[in-house]
C-alpha cells in the first residue's frame, strides 16, 4: 500500500488529551525496531524522554503492552517505570499494583526444558523462557518455521486448556490461556487513569488484533504498524514513524492519525481530522 504519514487533529475538534485519550503502546515492532534476538534490543534515551513528556501529558494514562515480562520491560525502558502489561496480559501494573496470575506451573517448566533440548543447539533458533510463557523464535532460521510451529502445537496440546499458543513474527508463544493483550486494555480501561478516556493503540503484530478489537469497540484509535491485514484503522509505516508522531504528541499537538485501509495493501481512504 502507499505508505501515509500521520495527520493532526483539526484543534477546533481536539480533545485535551490530558483527560480525553489514554494511550496503549506495543514494544517490539512498534515502539523498537524489531532486532534478531530480543536480547540485542535498546531504547534510545530519546525514546524514553518523549514517553516520559507524553505520560505527564496524559496525566498518567499510559502503558506498555508487550509479550515480554514486566522486569523485562523494566531493565529496558529504566530508569523509567511505566505501567505495563507482560506476557500479552498474563501480569500487568498500574502504579504500585501489580497483578501477576497464578504461579507458573510445572508442566511448563517442563516444556521449555524440552524446548531447550530440541532447539537450543541449532542456529538461529532461540528459546525464550519468560516465566509464566514460552517462546520459540526462528528469525534467524526462517527455514524450521514449520517444525518450530508444529512443536509447539504439540506442547500446547499436552499442557490442556491451560495454555494456549499466539502466533507472531517468526515466533510463536506458549501463554496462559486467559491472557491477551485485548484483555489487559479492557482491564485498564476500567480503573484509574485510564477509565472514561479514549483509547489509542498502536501495535504491528499478530498479537496485537485482540486489543485492536477491543479499542475499536471502546470508540478507540487504533493503528496498524507496516504492512499486512490488520483490523487496526490507521496505518503507521515503521517504528519510526511511532517515534516520530509519539513525539509530536508528547510536544503537545492533538491526538490523531490518518485512516487507511489495513485489509489490503493497496487502497487507502483519504485523510480524517479527529
């Protein structure tokens, strides 16, 4: 599709964001480039300034929603402690309270011991052990997708309904069968600060479709990073277009963005004030 840059709101039509909108941010792909190893990643101080500025913009409401953990997310946007949802919902935070679910069971301690024995040795392939998840990485090794994939399918099927597996780029997860990032969102937009504002999220994965339905449906924005089928309603072209307009935000120009159709990759509706 054509890629198209984000677009201000009209300010005659703007909401203050510091009571109107609540914002909802993915990590890996959205607000960090994507890198082979999820170890290799860094925010750049940059980065970490301008969610600081937008956070007191907002009065509070805003939060992290990753897959990765919670003390994960910590060490890499520290000296900053934002609230956050780990593992797509299976822990979150909101100021001082945490939520953490139920203690990671055994049968998943032993499954990434398995995981570790069949895959651990091979180039470019990585296991992720986060606790009370599991991930299977391949970016390095995009030929073993199919027996990656088929391993887990496996697994999951072993632990019972306690589990399930989400699909991403060039990895797949092991996660609790309740967690999801749509879940975490609804959770927070039912509590302080984030109750009775708009929500916004921006997301570029697999992982994030849930908690786009759940936006769309709370009269949110959402939006789509890079290419693909999404059910996001704006388009974002990279990471550092993110960056860019989370910026502008952060420098106190409204909230807003310009549509484009996410189910192809070639039509696109013209631009929206919000």
């Amino acid at each position: 599709m054509t890629e198209l840059t984000t677009a201000l709101a009209h300010p005659d039509l703007a909401v203050d964001p510091a009571t109107g909108f609540a914002v909802f941010l993915d990590f890996d792909g959205t607000l960090v480039d994507i890198v082979a190893r999820p170890d290799w990643v860094r925010v750049e101080p940059a980065t970490l300034d301008v969610l600081a500025r937008l956070r007191r913009r907002l009065n509070g409401a805003l939060a992290i929603v990753s897959g990765r953990s919670l003390a994960v997310l910590d060490q890499l946007l520290a000296p900053h402690r934002f609230d956050a949802a780990g593992l797509h919902g299976a822990e979150s935070r909101i100021g001082d309270d945490v939520w953490c679910g139920s203690p990671v069971a055994s049968p998943l301690r032993r499954a990434v011991d398995e995981l570790r024995r069949r895959f651990e040795a091979e180039a470019g392939m990585l296991v992720e052990d986060k606790g009370k998840a599991v991930s299977l990485h391949w970016r390095e090794a995009p030929e073993r997708a199919d027996d990656a994939v088929a391993a887990m399918s496996a697994i999951v099927a072993d632990l019972g309904g306690g589990y399930r597996l989400q699909r991403g780029k060039a990895v797949a997860e092991i996660v609790p069968a309740g967690a999801s990032k749509g879940v975490a969102i609804s959770q927070f937009l039912a509590v302080p600060p984030y109750r009775g504002r708009r929500p916004v999220f921006i997301g570029d994965d697999l992982t994030d479709e849930h908690g786009f339905e759940v936006v769309n449906a709370n009269g949110g924005l959402t939006a789509h990073v890079g290419a693909g089928p999404s059910r996001a309603q704006f388009r974002l072209a990279s990471p550092a277009e993110v960056r860019a307009q989370l910026a502008r935000w952060a420098q106190g120009e409204p909230i807003g963005l310009a549509p484009a159709d996410t189910r192809t990759e070639t039509s696109h509706s013209p631009t929206e004030s919000l």
